[in-house]
C-alpha cells in the first residue's frame, strides 16, 4: 500500500517507515533560543457549542468542568504579524516535540527544513473517550460544530488573553485559511480532517496520526441522520472524499502496523488499517496534496512513531506557505 521510501523529502505520497526507530534532532532540545509558554483554562459550563451537557452523553463517563488552553509562541514570532498557527487535539500531548521543533527548525539553514514561525495551540478534549463521551462528541462527530468552536471561542480568548497581550501587545493569529493547521491523534486526527473538511475557509493543513477513521459516532447524534457510519463515510460506504469535489487541503495520514483492530473484519467498520489505507487510496485518486505514512511494528499513537516523523510531517505540511506581513495571507504551493 505504500513505497518503502523515506519520507524526509517534500515530496506528496506513500511511504514505509521502521521497523527501527530514533528521535529526530529536530525535535529536541539544540540549544535553541526558547519560545514562551502560556497556559490558561475555558470553562465547559460557559462554552455555546461544547458545554457538557449534550443528551447524547453517557452520564457514566465522566465531563471535565474545564479545559486546559496551552499555547506555545516560539522566539522567531514577531509581535504584529499575522501568525500561522496549529491547532493541537488531546493537548497538551505532543506539544513538547513541536516546541522543540519550532525552536530548530524555524532557523533552519536549508529552505526545505524551514518551518514558519507558527503559534501552537494545544486545546485538551472535553473527557472520557468513545461513544457517549465529551471527547467523542467533539472529535467523533461529522458536523462543522468543532470547527466552529475552534474558531468563534477558543481562538478568539487566544487573541484576547491578558498574559500573552501583555507579552506581545499585537499579538494576532491569521485568518489565511492556507496558515491555519490543525493536529491530531486517534479521534483528534479524524477531528483534524472533519474541521478542514466542513470549513476549509478557516482550516487547510492537517496532521492525523492513526486516524479514527471509523464508525466511532454517536448512535444517537442527529448527524447519524445524514452520516449513518460517521467517520467511515469518508472513504467507505458513502465515499465522501471520492464523490465529494476536491477541496482545498494539504492533508498528512498515518497508520501503524498493528493499529487498533487491524484484523477486523470490514462488516465491523471498525478497521483502523482499512480505513486509513483507504483514505490515502480516495486521496490520491482525487489529486489531494497528501503524504500516507505506514510505521511497521507500531501501535495505535505509538510515540516513537511522532519521535521519528513528526520533523518531517511538520515540514511537509508547512511547505509552500509564504505569509505577507501585512495582511497575513499567502498563496499555496
């Protein structure tokens, strides 16, 4: 399904990675000038979209009162400009290696390393996980709503919270759809799709690492109506991304080996292998920007995956953009 090819080029398409593993420089700590770190906390209960109470939540799976907001602003950030930004599911997971590689690789000597001087957003889920959950509800469910409260409630008090004005007085994020990622794993890197998906006008660069690609919806959500097989419609059943125009997206998927239910059966819709191998088949065939990683000897989110890749990911995913700094718009590649 893949070309056993070392995915550290910028080029689109599949590649084979493993079975042995090590930490990429990059995303460690070289000494680099340090960005800062600003931490801060939305309350559920004061939430319009995701506020804990949703009939469909199982009142045996426990809802956090609040959710942790961590946002990373790296040295090489100019107050004024119009930042790039990438949106972290399940934050603050992960965020240390993209610390670190926003730390080494925005000073990149060679162009192809260079990252742009994005601001990391790591945004913690609602609690608990699969059906019935907060987490599910946000990350599982085929609807734009995680799109928009990404963009009408945690970005704006990202924009608008006192420590980081004070640090940086013209602190703004882009509103350059093309400047705006989102990361993901699990049900996160399905979120990440759905949020480009539904609102590609606010969102086109996505990570998702071992994809809940599946029928993980609620059975009794509204959107059942119109996506009966939730995410597995994408590539399965309805064929979303096949019968759906191209849109504008720069999309990076991964599945590990052995990945959650590997050898399920498709009657079970629950095949994370399956899926994720065929998201990258509709891709391609549709002539997405794409790039599918397969990590041999790995397991569902398996770290060492994220420690081995993740430079490159990131690399890829960001190539092409080139922000004006008046007005925080740049063209794709």
């Amino acid at each position: 399904m893949a070309d056993d090819r070392t995915p550290a080029s910028l080029e689109n398409g599949r590649f084979v990675v493993g079975p042995d593993y090590g930490v990429a420089s990059e995303l460690t700590d070289l000494g680099n000038p340090k960005g800062r770190q600003f931490e801060f906390a939305m309350p559920l209960s004061q939430s319009k979209l995701f506020d804990g109470r949703d009939s469909t939540l199982n009142p045996r799976k426990q809802v956090r009162k609040e959710r942790k907001i961590v946002v990373y602003v790296p040295a090489a950030y100019q107050d004024g400009t119009a930042a790039p930004f990438l949106v972290m599911h399940d934050g603050p997971n992960r965020l240390n290696l993209v610390c670190n590689a926003l730390d080494n690789m925005t000073r990149s000597p060679d162009p192809e390393r260079r990252l742009p001087a994005f601001i990391a957003i790591a945004v913690q889920n609602g609690g608990d996980d699969s059906k019935g959950s907060q987490r599910g509800l946000e990350y599982d469910t085929i609807s734009d709503r995680l799109a928009r409260f990404i963009q009408l409630e945690v970005l704006p008090a990202v924009e608008n919270h006192p420590e980081i004005l004070a640090a940086y007085p013209n602190f703004k994020l882009t509103d350059d759809p093309w400047g705006r990622g989102v990361m993901g794993c699990s049900s996160g890197g399905a979120a990440a799709l759905t949020m480009g998906w539904f609102r590609p006008e606010w969102f086109r660069r996505l990570i998702t690492y071992s994809g809940t690609f599946v029928d993980q919806q609620d059975d009794d959500a509204p959107e059942e109506a119109d996506f009966p097989l939730g995410a597995w419609e994408y590539h399965s059943s309805m064929k979303l991304i096949e019968n759906t125009p191209k849109k504008p997206l720069r999309i990076f998927t991964h599945v590990a080996e052995n990945d959650n239910r590997a050898n399920d059966p498709e009657s079970t819709y629950h095949n994370w292998v399956m899926a994720n191998e065929r998201i990258a088949d509709a891709l391609e065939a549709k002539g997405y920007d794409y790039r599918f990683v397969f990590s041999k000897a790995t397991r569902h989110c398996d770290r060492k995956v994220f420690e081995s890749t993740l430079a490159d990911t990131l690399a890829w995913m960001w190539d092409g953009y080139e922000a004006d700094q008046d007005s925080g718009s740049s063209t794709p590649d």
